[in-house]
C-alpha cells in the first residue's frame, strides 16, 4: 500500500488532470486528441505524471510543515490556510508545466486552455487535500475532544472538592461547640462525643466522586444524629427508620447529610422529626421531615446547604435523581431520590 501510494498513485493523479483536461477541450473544438499524433500525446502524458509526481511530493512536504508550523488544531481558519498555500502551490507547478505545454502545441494557449489548466487541478487539489488530510483531522478532533472532557473533567472535580469543603467548617463548629458545652455536664459522654466526631470526619475524608455502599452512608448519619442529640433540646420527638434491604447498594457520599442537618437546625414547633430511607427497583428515597416555627419564612428552603447540595446532585446524579423541598405552614418535608448502582 505504502509503494502504490509512493510511487503508483502520483502518476495518475498527474494523468486523471490530463485525460480531465484534454477530454473538455476536445468536446469544446470537436476534436478526438487519440487521433493526434501519439508522440505529442506521450510527451503531454510525460509532462502530467511528472506533475503528478512533483505535485503530490510538493503537497506532502507542505503538510509536514504545516504540522510543524503550526499548532494541529481543528477549525476553519486552519484549514482555510491549509487550503490557500496547497492551492498556490499547485498553481504554480501546474501553470510552470501545463501552461508552455499549451502554448507549443496544437493551436497555441487559448482562453479556454487557460481555464482548463487552471481550474480543472485546482478541483483535483482540493479533492486531494480532503481525503489526505482527513485522518489527520480526525485526529485533531478527537484529540480536541479529550481535551475538552479532562477540562471539563477537572474543573468538576475542583468544583466538588471545593463543595465538600464547605461542609467541613460549619460540621466542625457544630460537633466542637457540643463537645465544649458537654464537657461540663458530662466528661465520659464528652469522650465518647469525640470519638463519634473523630469517626465522622474520618468519613468526611472520602473521595466524593467515588462512589460507597449506603450501607456506610447510613452509619454515618446514625452517628451523626446521635451527636446533634446531645445538644438537642428534650422537647425533641425523633422517628429513625432505614429499610433493611439498603446494603450494598452504591451512592456517593454525603449527600443525605445536608437534609438531616438542616432539620436539626431549623428544628422547632412541636419539635417531631423524622429521618427515613427505603429502596425500589431504581431509586433510593431518602425523607427527612422536621417541624419548624410558624414565622421560619422562606430561609429554610433557600440556605447554602441546601444549594451545595443541588449543585453537587447536578454534578454527579445529572438527570437521574429527584429532589423535592416542600415548606407548608409549621412543616418542612424533603426528599430526595437518587438512581443506584449495584
């Protein structure tokens, strides 16, 4: 293949102008150019293999210098230059030989010849250009593409990074300020509050684009729950219920951790909440609803929590998850359904 497209394919290339050329100008003089002489055909035959070959050698040198030249990069200004100096070039081989071949044979350079010598190869060219230069195009695609989705990839890992981050400093400050005020009250439990905070920031360690069996999402929020108990006020009426066939299902981390938090927070009324988690055949449904004050207002929905937690749930559940945030009077109920995976 290598030697045909070497040395084979340049001489018909050069003879495809030829015949291309010689066939519409025979049709506009009436004239059949097989019954010339055929020493001037086999001299005109010589002359277009050896633009073939020259041509076809000529563009490849090109290519490789475009390539060195200039950044492979697929878009319509490159190949817009590519075209421009592969055209000049192959004007200029064509009229350095075409032309004079023209003007010393038969009736001498015509008007006609002119734009058959020059038009006609610059259509071969360009064909040319696009089936040489295709593989090399799809590769700068493809490598473009790459390119764009490890950006892309990388600017979403930044950004989820950055998002778990926010949750440390406001988790921290809670679980230290519970600690704190436990340790005048109560030394044991205090020790035992730091080994559970000791425990849940081990957790929070985790890579959140990798995925865990909700079986540890759960532990980790029944230890967080029995942490905000402590410094839970009596009044407190709490419902804890997760289905028992939720194991080893995968979900990624701390996501259900923004909805229990906030209950804890906003908490208040007749002080009921309820935190509950079941499976079907495609979601996950995680529930948390908490009482709260008459005049909450609209905060409860709109914090930043919450806000993290919807863009995370864009980030990494694109278009397969549901959540739902309903205030209604003294009442605040949010779910959240997320697809799994196995």
């Amino acid at each position: 293949m290598k030697f045909f497209r070497v040395y084979i394919f340049p001489a018909f290339y050069g003879l495809l102008i030829y015949f291309t050329i010689r066939l519409l100008h025979d049709i506009e003089i009436e004239s059949l150019f097989w019954k010339r002489d055929w020493g001037l055909n086999a001299f005109e035959m010589f002359c277009s293999i050896s633009v073939g070959y020259l041509g076809i050698y000529l563009f490849r040198w090109l290519f490789r210098y475009c390539d060195r030249r200039w950044p492979l990069q697929l878009n319509y200004w490159t190949v817009a230059r590519e075209l421009l100096i592969i055209s000049v070039a192959n004007q200029l081989v064509v009229n350095l030989v075409f032309t004079p071949m023209a003007a010393f044979t038969d009736d001498g350079l015509s008007w006609a010849d002119a734009i058959d010598i020059n038009v006609i190869p610059a259509l071969y060219a360009v064909i040319y250009y696009g089936i040489a230069r295709s593989s090399t195009w799809l590769k700068a695609y493809i490598d473009n593409k790459v390119l764009l989705e490890k950006v892309t990839n990388d600017h979403l890992e930044t950004e989820l990074k950055f998002l778990k981050a926010q949750y440390h400093p406001h988790f921290m400050f809670n679980a230290l300020n519970t600690i704190y005020f436990q340790m005048d009250e109560d030394i044991q439990g205090a020790k035992k509050s730091i080994e559970t905070f000791s425990e849940l920031l081990r957790y929070q360690l985790y890579d959140q684009q990798q995925q865990v069996p909700v079986i540890q999402e759960i532990g980790y929020l029944q230890s967080f729950i029995e942490l905000q108990k402590i410094r839970s006020t009596d009044k407190l009426i709490l419902k804890v219920d997760f289905d028992q066939h939720l194991n080893s299902q995968l979900v990624y981390p701390l996501l259900f951790l923004p909805l229990v938090e906030n209950a804890f927070k906003f908490i208040g009324g007749n002080y009921q909440l309820s935190v509950s988690a079941t499976i079907d055949d495609e979601y996950i449904i995680f529930n948390v609803k908490n009482a709260i004050p008459e005049n909450l207002g609209a905060a409860r929905t709109n914090g930043i929590g919450l806000e993290n937690l919807k863009r995370r749930l864009n980030l990494l559940y694109p278009g397969k998850h549901v959540l739902s945030l309903i205030q209604d009077h003294d009442q605040f109920m949010a779910t959240l359904k997320l697809t799994y995976a196995q």
